[in-house]
C-alpha cells in the first residue's frame, strides 16, 4: 500500500515562494533568448516541489520503497530492526512532530530511514503484517 507523507503548511507555503525564484530568474532568461540558463533555473524551480510533494512512502511485499521526487529508495522489509516516533525538525519536509525512524541493517552497518506517512498507525499495522517478528505496540515496533 502507498502511503503519503504528511505536509506541513507552512512549509508547503515557503516551498512554493522559494520555488518561485528560480522559475521566474528561468522565465526571465527564456524571454531574454537565453535558453540553457533559462531551462537550468526553470528545472531547479520545477525539482524543488516535486521532490517535497512527491514524498511518499510503499510496503510491498518484500521491500519499503521510499519516494522523495526522482530520489528513490528500496529498505528490504527482512532488515528492519525498529519503528519508533521521533520528535526531531531536522527530517524530511514534512511536520516536524509526526516522524517515523526505521533502523534497518544492510551490509553489517546500522542505518536508517525517516518519513511521515499520513496514516502512521495503518503503517505501522502493515509493516507489521508484512514483517515477521516485530511486534507493534500503540506507535513503535521492534523485533522480538
């Protein structure tokens, strides 16, 4: 199942004026003749949201697939660890309240990922039905 993230408002507001920049400076050059810095800044004015509205997050059945615009990528759902919420602002472009931290091993190192998916107790339900040992408590889930 997909899941989107969740979005702040505020935020949605500063991206949006800060996108605005770089796709006015691209229209300026456009009309000035200036193709390639005109498509360069239109670009940077276009990738900006879409990676921020873009943000989402899938369970399949082997994998979590995170999607942050055209960034990508795959958490095998056999090297989770851990769910837990976190109460960090330094995370995705998200609510800074509402953060899910998964610790997953890959290669004998202990990483992580962070998201914010808009129906977090209907993740954190899936992740449990599809990942077999970790247990699911109100908000978090571990490994037996």
């Amino acid at each position: 199942m997909v899941y989107p993230s969740k979005k702040d408002r505020r935020l949605v507001l500063a991206i949006a004026a800060i996108s605005l920049v770089p796709i006015s400076l691209g229209g300026h050059f456009l009309l000035g003749g200036d193709v390639i810095p005109g498509l360069l800044f239109l670009g940077v004015g276009l990738l900006i949201p879409w990676t921020f509205l873009g943000s989402r997050s899938e369970i399949t059945a082997t994998e979590l697939l995170l999607y942050h615009g055209p960034v990508r990528r795959r958490v095998a759902l056999q090297d989770i660890v851990e769910v837990f919420p976190i109460r960090e602002i330094e995370t995705e472009p998200s609510s800074p309240l509402d953060h899910l931290r998964i610790n997953y091993q890959q290669r004998m190192q202990l990483n992580f990922v962070l998201l914010a998916p808009q129906d977090q107790a209907g993740f954190l339900r899936e992740l449990n039905e599809r990942v077999p040992g970790l247990k699911v408590t109100e908000h978090q889930a571990a490994r037996d």
